[in-house]
C-alpha cells in the first residue's frame, strides 16, 4: 500500500520444484559489470535473487533518515514553521467537497511519489544517488503525512452509505483483514530505510512465497486492495469509498509502471520471472506456469515476518495516539 509503504534482507531459500508447464529457458546470469543488483541463483535457476548489498555505515543511513525526519517536523508537520497546514488549505479551498479534497491529495501524491520513481535513473545521474534518495523521502513523505491526516481527520464527514459497526463479527474481520494486509504487505524487503528510500532500493525478485500467488502482492493479497475493502466495510461512508478508489487506483497504476521499469531495465530476466507469475492472484497457479509446493507454509515462516506482526499489533493499539495527533494538525 503506497501510504503504509512509506511508513513500514536476506532472501528466502526456494525449494526446489519440478520445471514449470511448459517449460521455459533459465536465464542467464548477468554479468556484474551489466547490472551488479541482480542476478540469477546458480543453484536454482527458477529463482532470481539479489546479489547487491549495501557498503553505506549504518550510521550514515540512520542519519539520512533522522535528517528527513527532522526536515518534515520542521518544514512540514510543525504549524508554527512548516508548509503543511497552507498545503492541506490550500487543496481544501478547492471544493467544499471532502471526497473531492481526499481525491485531489491522493493525485498530487500518486503523481509524485510514482513520477519521482519512473525518473529515478536519470534523477540519480543527475544529482547522485544519495540526493536522490533523500529528494524523494523528503518529498513524497510530506505529500503521503498530508493525505494520511486529512483521512484520518474528515473520515467520518462523509455521506453515510452502510453501517454494519454493530453487527457481529465485522470488527473481528476489519482486524483480521488489516493484519492480512500488512503481513503480507512487505514480501520482499524488511528494510524501513529503503522502503523510505533514504537506503539505496534494491531488486528483491524471487518466486517463493507470497510471490507464487501474485507478483503484486502490496496491491492484492497484502495490501491495497484488502485494507481499503476492509476499512471502507468499517466506515460505510463516501470519504472512505473516494479514499479507496484512489489508492487502489493507484496502486493498479503501479503495477502497470513497476511492470514496464523492471522490463526496461532488466530485459530477458525479468520476462522469464514475469511470465512464471501473474498479476492477478492464483492465476500462474491454475494455468500451470507456476506450482505450489506441498509445504509451501514453510516459505512464510521467516525471521522478519515476527517483526512485521509486532509492528502490525503495535500499530493497531496506537491508533488512538495516531487520531490524537492527526486531530491536533487541525487539517
């Protein structure tokens, strides 16, 4: 979910499988001196798998992020010095409308955050790879803050279209729905630093996992689409349908665009994982160009995943502290 993205690496060992139906050329490794951030597992080759690994002293990344922490209380958050109380104004004098308001953060958002990464190569030769990084963080952080307080804030202003808070078992399926959603919302990096993209992004592509069922999962079975299903059945009310059709809307943009970056920069690689996975969940599964292994729970049992769900719980139980806050902004 682009948002929780924002706010939220060693690779798993692939089992091995009998070859897919039918089958398809391994890929060849690429040479370092082409591309030193992705190549094929030698071993196995139905699986691609990162080589690259950062060199950056952790304490210069930790402080990457603290300055772009730092930058957005002050530029942005703080009323008394940042820009985010005009911003938020400025867009609401645009229509009394709440959904129209929540629609137009969610556009300069997605335009942005997805602009700025289609331009990354260039924007990295430009100024260098580090700027870059903290160009973007810094930018897209603000817009994504804006558009999350303004949510949180106007949630309930909208027109009331269902109400099912009292009936039994809808709360236990929101919060099921939602812990779904951000367990399975980061299958490919645990990294904070580089999901904000102050640490160097790098390729985490394989076919275990999550990755069997869709190639998109922070789009379907970990995220977008469950948490606003999920939160919009909570909520039954016009701001929250606006706010879901954004954001999925643009998530559906980012598979289309992710799709076309990863193809234009790594070729046949990449066009031998893409047409072993789908899109849309369980589709590789059913037409035979991918299999799940008889033990394939054992692919989601991984370190990392502990951290996600202590996150996930501790995100759950802040959320009156995240209302509280949201609500003293005033946006």
């Amino acid at each position: 979910m682009a948002f929780s993205s924002l706010l939220l690496t060693t690779s798993p060992t692939p089992p091995s499988l009998p070859p897919p139906h039918p089958p398809i050329p391994s890929p060849r490794p690429l040479k370092p001196s082409v591309n030193p951030n992705f190549a094929t597992n030698s071993s196995n080759p139905r699986s691609i798998e990162p080589l690259f690994v950062s060199a950056r002293p952790r304490g210069l990344l930790r402080g990457d992020l603290g300055a772009v922490l730092f930058g957005l209380n002050v530029v942005w958050i703080d009323p008394s010095t940042g820009f985010g109380t005009a911003f938020v104004g400025a867009v609401s004098s645009l229509s009394s409308s709440h959904e129209v308001v929540m629609l137009i953060l969610i556009i300069i958002f997605a335009a942005v955050h997805s602009g700025m990464a289609s331009f990354r190569d260039a924007g990295e030769k430009l100024i260098g790879e580090r700027a870059y990084r903290v160009l973007f963080a810094g930018i897209s952080l603000p817009l994504a803050v804006s558009t999350i307080v303004y949510f949180i804030n106007h949630r309930y202003d909208g027109t009331q279209l269902w109400q099912v808070q009292s009936v039994p078992g809808i709360h236990e399926l929101v919060w099921v729905s939602s812990f779904i959603s951000f367990y399975f919302l980061y299958p490919s990096t645990f990294n904070l630093l580089e999901v904000a993209a102050v640490d160097k992004p790098k390729l985490h592509m394989w076919e275990t996992g999550i990755m069997r069922i869709t190639r998109h999962p922070q789009v379907y079975d970990g995220g977008q689409v469950i948490w606003c299903l999920a939160h919009t059945l909570w909520i039954g009310n016009s701001v929250a349908v606006a706010a879901s059709v954004g954001l999925i809307a643009h998530h559906l943009f980012g598979v289309w665009n992710g799709d076309r970056r990863l193809a234009s920069r790594y070729g046949e690689a990449f066009e031998v994982v893409k047409s072993r996975t789908s899109v849309i969940p369980f589709a590789a599964i059913l037409d035979g160009r991918q299999r799940l292994p008889k033990n394939c729970y054992k692919e989601f049992i991984r370190l990392p995943y502990l951290t996600i769900t202590i996150l996930t719980l501790g995100a759950y139980f802040a959320h009156p502290l995240m209302q509280s806050s949201s609500y003293g902004l005033h946006w």
